[in-house]
C-alpha cells in the first residue's frame, strides 16, 4: 500500500515538473491585442528589431530592459528613447535613485502614450538583449515581413523567427489598449497631433501647426474666362487631455485658421476664425461589463473615410468584445457647420471584427433632416478592408441607400472595390472600380444614389499620405458615376512615397448635375464622358515631426461638357506636430 502512494507520489511530482510544452507558430499568427515579450535590439527612432518573441498571458505592467541613457533635473530617465516618469512611489531596488544613467535596467510600469510611462518598479540587470513586454497595438504585413506597434515601438519580426507560445494561440487572452493608446490610433493624417508635453501628471497638451498653399487654374473649364484662385492657409490646433484613471480621458480642443485668398473673378480676401474642436469625456466600462461611454463633440471617422469624417456633438455607446465591436450613436451639429448639416439629426450602428488588418463591418447610417423640404436617407453597408490577398492592401465597400425627399421616394445601390499591391521593395500599384447608380428618367423613384454627406473620400495606397481617392481636382460625390482608377508607387523609404494615380469619370444616367464636385462647370446632360485625371502626389514624413505633402493634379474633360479647356491644381502643404 505505501509503495502505491510512494509511487503516485513521485507521478504528481513528475507531472508538475516537467517542462512546458513549447510551441512555435509563425508571424502572420499574431493579431492586436495580444502581449508578448520580445527580445532584440533597439536600433534608435523607434525601431526595434526581434531576434525572439514569445506570446504570454496580459500582464500588469508593460516592461522596458536596456541601459538607461539620460536622467533630467526631475529624477526622470530615458531608456530605449521612452521617456519614463520616476516617483516617490517607484520601487527602486539596489540602484542610486539620481544617478540612473548609464544603468542596465528592467523598468516596470504603465504605458500612457508617447512621453508618458510610470515606473513602479526598477530592477538592475546583467547583460544582454534589450526586451519589451506589453500590448500589439496594431500588425502590419509588408512582402512577408511583419511589423508590429507595441506601446511607442515599431518591432520588425524578420522572416526566420517564430513566435514561441506554451499554449495554443486561442487559450490567450487579449486585452483593450490602454486609455492613452486609444487617443493615438486610428486618426487620419489631419488629426493627429505630437507628443505634447505633460502639464501635471494627469494633464498633457500637444499641438499642429500648418501651412497651406493651393493653386486653381480653369475650374470653369475656360481659359477665356479668368476664374483663377490662389489660397494661403495657416492653422494652429491646441489639444488638451485629462487622464486621471485608466478608465477616463477627456479631450479639449482649439483651433485658429487664418485665409488669404486671391481670386481672379472676386478679388482679395482675408478670412480668419477660431473654434471648438473635438471636446468630449470618454469612460471606459463605467457600469462593469463591456460597456463604453462617449459624449460631447466626437471626431467620428473611418478607415477610407467613406462613411465619415467630421465633428459631431454625440452620444456614443460601445460594446467591446475580443472578436468584435458593435457601437451605436446619435449625434447632430450644434454650431460650425453647414446649414444642412446643423438641420440633421443621425443615427449610426456599426458592427465590426475588430481586426485593422483584416476588417469586416457592417453598418446603418440613417440621417433626418430638418429642412423646407422633408429629407431623410438610411444607409445599409458591408465592408472588407485590408490585407486579404498576399502582399495587398484590398477594400470592398457595398452600399443601399434608401430615403425620401420631398414626398418622393429616393433609393439607390454603390460599390467601391480594389486593390493595391505591393510588388517590389520600391514600386506597389493599385486598380479600383467604383459606381454609384442614376436615376432613370420617367420613374416614380429617384433612384440616384447619394453618400451619407459625411464622408470626405481620403485615404492611401500603401504610400505615407491621404489623398483624394476619387481624383484631388475633380474630388466628386459617389453619386451617378462610374470611376476607374489605377495608379503607380515609388516607396524609397518607410517615410517617403511618391503616387502617380489616373481617375476616369462616366456618369451612370445622363444628367446636367456633378454632385459635390469641385468643379464650376455643369455637364451638358446629352454624353456620359466626363473626362479624366492625373494626379501627383509627394509625401514625405520627416524625422523631425515635419510631414510635407505636394500635389499635382490636371483634369481633361470629356464630351459631357462640350467645347472646354482642361483645369489645374497645385497644392503644398507643411504640418509640424509638438
């Protein structure tokens, strides 16, 4: 009988004690949300190259080793160029508090945003690699070589290392990106400011400083009748961020905007104006669960900005899971902006995967608006964004709207499809089809389909700079047309592109109207032909907070608009983030 127990006894221990089972997977396994600990070397600006990687269990604390390269009047250090905050409160353990520089170091602590990490704890270390250990933010996959954004860092995973794991990838949990992060992510090029600087320890400010000029020549489409404009544009934008939790953030923003104008028709003019911009609280679960809470003026914007990129005073309700996100909204404009835009009231239901990388959404767009004549339109989409072909950045946008306007009923069907393809080092090209139907003449319906009237239709291919998908002069609603596109990249640097893209535009049903263009001549109403652009587009994103964009753009008309000469825009824009 003792020998049976002795015997059991001696199974438990070896069962305990051995080894865990090591499994290994490749890169395109992993997906944000995810922690990991990934050991390396820093090479500097940012860049952090693997040399191993292993995904772990969320943890309390995000971690930084490596030798600490300065130490300010404050106490404060700078390792792997992350400025980290040290307090009264931080645990330091066999190390001079004011004389940390030039330590090998494991910091341990929470990650807020750029300039903004807390340590609580800070051990020595012996030598070695440097390592991090905390969130995927984001995994972007360029001809075979992933890149993921963990807290402040870009972490190249080159093609030969696996990604270690002890447990099968679905038993992992993951987690929401902290409060800080979510103010950095997903903001198009206009919107995102610099690391600012922290004013206390919950209060930062950060700002944006540019510089427009733009030039149009025959957007009449007649060099015989002068109505060239050329625009000098500056702006300053303040943003405020009051962080006191993890659970709460609020947002204050300002902005000047100062225009001088030179226009060949109505002269010389100067327009100056300040206002509000974003300014809202966000809570995080305030009621436990999986709820979130937004209110006050939200910058609601998407991928593609297709659906929408503008302020609006709303109410937004989130419901976060770890396959997917469904957000439900009512909003309206209360002040600064257009008188159509200030009679609306909308509602907006969007149901995603939560994957950036591999996005599926569904959504409802329904807006009512308070005009002379009675409108209302509802918007019923699907959508597939992102890298589902080896090597490509590919969209699908699948679109019915249906309404009433004056009494009449209005519906219609759009679609936007492409892709584009990385398939050089250097060089990526993109096609794309978009159409968005017309009304046939005689129907009791007006079946012209029309986009919510949010959206702004800016976004990339593969390049560093947004830019108006369906052409920068013409730059027209979806609404009666048939666009082709294609277009070329050169991508000498990560930080530096260079696009070459031609639009055509048919319309759908013959008509006298372009909606939303930007061009001041009608079509003619008996030929479908509206002609076609090119588009030059530079960008490049400086080491210094500096981006520089310039573009180049020509429209040649077609036979919808007769006898008629071609147009011309130029545009330089700087912007300085701090």
């Amino acid at each position: 009988m003792r020998l049976r127990y002795l015997f059991l006894a001696l199974f438990w221990i070896l069962l305990v004690s051995r080894p865990a089972l090591s499994l290994e997977s490749d890169a395109t396994s992993l997906r944000p949300g995810q922690w990991i600990e990934v050991r390396g070397n820093y090479a500097g600006e940012g860049f952090f190259r693997a040399s191993r990687v292993e995904i772990i269990e969320p943890g309390q604390y995000q971690v930084l080793i490596g030798t600490v390269s300065g130490q300010d009047e404050q106490g404060h250090i700078s390792l792997l160029d992350q400025h980290i905050e040290i307090q009264d409160k931080t645990d330091i353990d066999r190390l001079p508090r004011d004389a940390l520089a030039g330590q090998r170091v494991k910091v341990e602590g929470y990650y807020r945003g750029p300039r903004k990490f807390s340590a609580r704890e800070v051990d020595p270390r012996g030598e070695g690699r440097e390592r991090i250990v905390g969130r995927i933010d984001r995994v972007d996959r360029r001809r075979g070589t992933v890149v993921l954004a963990v807290m402040t860092y870009r972490v190249e995973i080159p093609a030969d290392v696996r990604i270690e794991h002890e447990a099968p990838l679905t038993s992992y949990q993951t987690t929401e990106p902290v409060i800080g992060q979510l103010l950095y992510e997903n903001r198009d090029d206009d919107d995102r400011f610099g690391e600012g600087y922290w004013i206390s320890e919950h209060l930062q400010v950060s700002g944006q400083a540019q510089v427009r000029g733009i030039g149009e020549r025959e957007f009449n489409l007649n060099e015989r009748d002068a109505e060239n404009r050329d625009d000098l544009e500056s702006s300053v934008r303040a943003r405020f961020v009051y962080q006191p939790s993890e659970s709460f953030y609020a947002v204050a923003e300002f902005s000047h905007r100062q225009l001088w104008r030179s226009d060949e028709e109505d002269g010389r003019s100067t327009d100056g104006n300040s206002k509000l911009g974003e300014a809202f609280v966000y809570w995080r679960r305030p009621l436990g669960g999986n709820f979130n809470v937004q209110a006050g003026r939200i910058d609601f914007d998407d991928a593609r900005e297709f659906l929408y990129d503008q302020n609006l005073d709303a109410v937004r309700l989130s419901w976060d899971r770890p396959s997917w996100r469904a957000e439900w909204s009512y909003s309206e404009t209360l002040s600064d902006g257009s008188p159509v835009d200030e009679s609306a009231s909308n509602h907006i239901i969007y149901f995603s995967n939560r994957d950036d990388e591999r996005h599926l959404a569904a959504y409802l767009i329904q807006r009512d608006f308070d005009l002379p004549v009675d409108t209302r339109r509802t918007h019923i989409g699907l959508r597939v964004l992102g890298e589902w072909l080896p090597e490509q950045e590919s969209w699908l946008e699948l679109t019915y709207m249906d309404g009433k306007t004056a009494g009449v009923n209005t519906r219609g069907l759009a679609w936007d499809v492409g892709t584009s393809w990385q398939f050089h080092d250097l060089w990526s090209i993109t096609l794309g089809h978009a159409w968005a139907q017309g009304n046939r003449p005689g129907g009791r319906e007006d079946t012209t389909f029309r986009q919510s009237g949010l959206q702004d239709n800016n976004a990339k291919f593969l390049g560093v700079t947004s830019f108006r998908y369906y052409g920068e002069l013409v730059d027209p609603e979806l609404a009666n047309l048939a666009i082709i596109t294609a277009g070329i990249g050169f991508h000498p640097h990560n930080k530096l592109s260079l696009d070459l893209v031609w639009h055509q535009f048919r319309q759908d049903q013959l008509s006298t109207r372009l909606a939303d263009s930007d061009l001041d001549k009608r079509p003619n109403g008996i030929y479908r032909d509206l002609g076609e652009e090119l588009d030059l587009v530079f960008g490049w994103r400086t080491d210094h907070d500096l981006d520089i964009e310039i573009v180049a753009a020509r429209f040649r008309p077609g036979a919808a608009f007769g006898r008629a000469d071609s147009a011309y825009l130029g545009k330089v824009q700087l912007r300085y983030r701090f």
